[in-house]
C-alpha cells in the first residue's frame, strides 16, 4: 500500500512531502505519525514540503492537523522548504497555518526544534551552522 | 517539474525514494545529487529506499551509479530502509550493489557514515578538506 515514510532523526521524526495528497494518503500519514510520535516518544515533526510547487486547502488542512495531532501528543510541527508561491497561496486561501512553525531547510528547522525542546542530539554536526 | 527533494543534514546529504522512478527522474536525481554533493562540499548521501516494496534491475543499477558518482566526488552512500523482499529481488536479479554500503535505517546510516568520516580525518573535524 501507498504510504509516505516517516525517518526517525534521533529525537523527531521526518516526512517528506513529494507527492500529490489525496484523502487517503493523507489520512494515512497523520494516524501514521500519530502512532510514531507516540511509539517514538518523538518531541518534534519535521515535514519537507520543498517540492511541493503548487498548495491547496487541503494540504494546508492536512499540516494543521498533522500539528495539532502532534500538539497535543507533546511534539511541536515544524514546517520546512515553503516555496514562496506556496506560502502567498496559503495566505490567500486564508489559512495562516496558526500553530505550526517554518523554516527555510530542514537543518535550520531542526534547530529550532532542538533550541525550543532544550534537545541534544547525540551528533555534533547539526550544531555546525556550515555556509 | 517533477524531482525528489534533496536534504541537507549537516554534512550529509538525504534522499527519500517514494515515488515510481522512471528513466527521467532517475537521472534528474544523479544529477542533482552530485551537483549538490559538490556545491555542499557533502562527505555522504543517504538514500531511504523503505517504502520502496518491489525493485527492478532499473532501481538497482541507479543506486549503483549514485553511489559510483558519489565516490569520485568523495562522498560515500549508504541506502537504507531496505526491505528484505528487495534484498532478495536485487541477489536474485545478480546485483549486490558492491561499494554501496546500507543500513536498517536513517539514523545507523548517518552513525555509520560518522564513523566512516571520523576515520577519514582522524577524528579531527578540521581536516575537513574544503573545495
């Protein structure tokens, strides 16, 4: 069955967006980092939606759930790889993604997960900010 | 245009295989990963192939000329997530994907990949040769 996998990374857990959502896949993947995030004692999401070029509602319904899912399961949502066409269609389709955090790549993402945890992680090289 | 995002995590780099790849994408995805592996200055390529449930000769031989292109620009691979179903397949199909390393998942490949990079430079982060 079609699943998108999720990539624990020490303490969080990762998705990479690259296809199209549909409803099922969708579903799929919330109730699937539910369980992780539980399983996992994970504390934080990260999800890469850099090859998503084009945004609707429903993907930006599917990110809001996913982080109040996560929310309330103790792990922060951090949203990572936003084109800017993508974020002036959110915007425009009136959903500010209230509640869920951005940033440029997932490394920077990832430290912003690891400053608001108060987090180490056992490798040293994500603490490098390179170039 | 359709390609996999590539990720930077520190000094590596991570792919995640979801989709069908076809002639096209395989080739976008060499290129782009050994452009980046470059402009990065990237000492390895992680490459999750987990939700990947059949391969072919096609998947095989991709994964191999990665890697070959990866160890001329002097960054190491390492596949992983690899189902044992695939494992099978790829023995079967007569490639064992020599100079490919793998590992159970993302984070005993970056382990390896640590440890791997530590030898090359003597445990001395500022050996880290620059281009």
């Amino acid at each position: 069955m079609e699943r998108i996998p999720i990539l624990k990374m020490g303490p969080f857990l990762l998705v990479t967006i690259q296809v199209d959502m549909h409803d099922r896949l969708a579903q799929t993947l919330q109730d699937d980092l539910a369980e992780r995030v539980v399983k996992d004692g994970s504390r934080g999401v990260l999800i890469d939606i850099s090859s998503l070029e084009v945004v609707d509602s429903f993907i930006g319904r599917m990110l809001a759930r996913i982080a109040s899912i996560s929310r309330i399961l103790d792990a922060e949502t951090v949203v990572v790889g936003m084109q800017p066409a993508v974020a002036i269609t959110l915007v425009e389709l009136g959903m500010s993604l209230e509640g869920v955090k951005t940033a440029l790549n997932v490394e920077k993402g990832m430290e912003i997960l690891q400053r608001s945890l108060g987090v180490e992680t056992g490798g040293d090289e994500n603490a490098h900010p390179e170039n």
